[in-house]
C-alpha cells in the first residue's frame, strides 16, 4: 500500500495532481547534471585543464568554442525533432550523452580524449532543453509553466554547487571531480528512467497557425529578441569561462579557494528557480531591465578590482542571483512569438545563445590579447546596458488571449 502511495505520487501521469511538481523537480535535476555539470564545469576546471596539458589561453578558448558549436548543433537537432519523439527519449539520451562526456574527460591521459568528453559533456543540454520545453508546454496546467520555466532555467544553479563542492573535496585531481561528477549524471538518469512518463506529446492541430518557414524567423519582432540574447550569451559564456582564471592570475583568490567562488556562484543562483512568477509580475522587460544590468555590475567589479577578494565574492554572488533570470525572460520571450511549437521557440533562443557562447570565447581569447582581461570585462559591463531599449513592452503569459493576439499579428513590435 505504501509502496503504490509513493509510485502514484513521485510517478504520475499528466493528468495526475502530483504530476506538476515531480515533473518540474525532475527536469530540475536533469538541467543541474546537463548544464551545470556538463556544460559549465568546464569554466571552474579551465586552469586545471590548462596546466595539467599545458594549454594556452586560445587554446582553451578554442575548446570552449568547439562546446559550443555540437551544443547548438544538438540544439538544432533535437528542436526539429523534439516533437516528434516521446520526451523521456530525448531527456534520457541527454543524461547518457553528459554522463559519458563526463566520465571519459574524468578517465583522459591526452587533450585529445580529455577535449572529447568535454564536448561530448555538453552536447547532453542541447539535446535536453527543446523536448523539454515541448513537455512543459503539453503537460503542465498555465499556472504551472511559468514557474517549471524559472525553475528548469535555473536548474543548473544546484549542478554548479555540486560541481564546485566535488571540486573543493577532490583538490588533488579535476579528472576525480569530473569522475565523480559523472557517477551523479548516472544515478539521475536511472531516476528518470524509473520517473518519466512514456507519454507522448499531442500532435499539432492539423491548421497550425504559425507554420515553419524562413519569414517565421525572420518578422520584425524577433529581432530585438535576437540581439538580446545574443548579448546575454556573450556575457554568460564569458564569465563562466574565464571568470575563474581572472581571479586566480590577478590573486583575488587562491587555490583551492577558487572552487569555493563557484560553490558561492551556485548557492546565489538558487532563488533563481522562482522567477517564473517574476515573468508575469514585472513582464519579460522589466525582469531584463533589472537582471541584465546587475550582471553587467558584476562583470564591472571584477575588472575594476580583481584582486580583492571581497569584491569577488560580491561579484559571484551578484552574478550567480542575477544571471540565470534573464534566460528565463528570453525563453518565455522565445515561446510566446512560436506559442504553436514551443520547441521552435525554446530551440531558436538557445541557438542563438550558442552563436554568442561559441564567439564569446574566442572574441576574448583575441581580445584579452591586446588589451587586458579586465579591458573585456568592462565592455560586457556596457553592453548589459545598452541593450535595454530593446527589451519587449509586452508582459508575455501563457494563456490563450497573449497568444491570439500575437498570432492576430504576428509582425507586431513588442
């Protein structure tokens, strides 16, 4: 009797009351092992990677680029696809893709190998987030979505903290934290194997209102969208890459303190999972008018004085409570000008994230070159701010009457 109690609870159908909650943790937990694992753990370990093969600055930046690249050509993949497939399929490739990244960079003798799972690593969220986005889209009653958006988006935040605390205890070897990190992958992908419905998703109405075309992509209302997030990518990809190696040359912290850095980064960005409600209190611009110039003040401190440790710690926790909320503006931005296929919507925001992060790097790596870290870090400060004016005036829901009133006019200017 007990045991039926639990499995109505933690696994039920769409349909099931529970359904909601124990969906959106488990999304939340795949997100931490995908993207704070698979994809950012590799900005904490940058230093390590580099000197234990004896990398250069461009060629670490080149790795991150190449991330990246398979990251968004996941993304596009699994976007056009996603609908077409159960979500549970796509949700467990995506913990055995990051698990297997993660175990083969942990076990790596050669750059080569080490590069591979790197990659391979990160290609798990690419694949994740569009079928994702479809389910929370087809499961989730309206009141719902919003939050299992903030929270999915802010999912990575635990997978940092986790990342940063195998870091901090296994000082001795990265290669032993990716090991470990990969034993976590493992054990919550047999979870969603067991949780995951089988369902599949319901088929678009045969006369969809938005049908897939170059003029789609190209209305006038997606672009201030797309230059947006574009900014925004430059600037994540950025900190979370390079961030770690600033403080460390310019001695604003010292090992293994640094792991303590993202540890603080991780916990700040916790409350970020209940900006799903912020969406509909503030509208999409103005959670962007508050979260993006808050990062661009920690990209500000950081520059302006690196090598003071209570300066640092500021800027991660300002950086970690503010940068995640901005994705989470851009999705719902993203879904409600593609509200007829949500995976189009969630999948064109993340590929133009991933141009941003594969030019992030490599702009610095270039860039840093000339002028100085710091010079960088300051740019990026000024761009979270110039890019204001282009926030929508719109504040997008998920009910029915946002979406006939965009689809009545689908080029408006919001």
């Amino acid at each position: 009797m007990i045991k039926y109690s639990l499995k109505s609870c933690f696994m039920p159908s769409p349909s099931n009351q529970h359904f909601p909650l124990a969906f959106t943790a488990a999304c939340v937990a795949m997100t931490s092992v995908t993207y704070g694992m698979g994809r950012y753990a590799y900005g904490l370990f940058l230093p390590s990677i580099g000197a234990q093969f004896d990398l250069t600055t461009f060629d670490l930046a080149l790795i991150a680029s190449l991330n990246a690249i398979l990251y968004l050509v996941a993304t596009i993949v699994a976007s056009a696809t996603a609908i077409h497939f159960r979500p549970r399929t796509f949700i467990l490739l995506s913990g055995v893709t990051t698990t297997a990244g993660l175990l083969l960079a942990g076990m790596a003798t050669s750059v080569a190998v080490a590069t591979v799972g790197i990659v391979l690593a990160g290609i798990g969220a690419g694949i994740l987030s569009p079928a994702m986005f479809e389910a929370i889209e087809a499961w989730l009653p309206a009141p719902w979505k919003p939050r299992a958006i903030g929270a999915v988006n802010a999912g990575a935040a635990p997978g940092i903290v986790l990342t940063g605390l195998a870091a901090y205890w296994l000082q001795s070897s990265w290669q032993q934290a990716w090991i470990v990190m990969a034993g976590i992958g493992l054990v919550v992908t047999l979870w969603h194997f067991w949780l995951i419905p089988t369902a599949r998703l319901p088929r678009p109405a045969s006369g969809v209102a938005l049908p897939l075309g170059f003029s789609l992509f190209t209305r006038r209302a997606c672009m201030p969208l797309y230059v947006s997030v574009f900014v925004y990518g430059l600037i994540l990809s950025t900190y979370l890459t390079f961030a770690v190696d600033l403080v460390l040359s310019t001695g604003g912290m010292a090992f293994p303190m640094d792991r303590l850095f993202w540890v603080l980064l991780g916990l700040a960005g916790l409350p970020a999972m209940l900006t799903g409600a912020a969406v509909l209190r503030l509208g999409v611009r103005g959670l962007l008018a508050i979260s993006m110039p808050a990062c661009g003040l920690s990209y500000a401190l950081l520059a302006l004085a690196p090598g003071n440790q209570l300066v640092v710690l500021t800027s991660a926790i300002l950086f970690g409570a503010a940068s995640i909320a901005p994705g989470n503006g851009f999705l719902v931005w993203g879904i409600s000008l593609f509200r007829e296929r949500p995976s189009i919507g969630s999948g064109t925001v993340f590929v133009v994230l991933s141009i941003a992060i594969i030019i992030g790097p490599i702009l610095f790596g270039i860039i840093a070159t000339q002028i100085c870290s710091q010079g960088f870090f300051l740019v990026m400060a000024v761009l979270s701010i110039v890019i204001i004016p282009l926030f929508p005036r719109a504040i997008f829901t998920t009910g029915r009457a946002g979406d006939q009133a965009l689809l009545d006019n689908p080029t408006a200017d919001f």
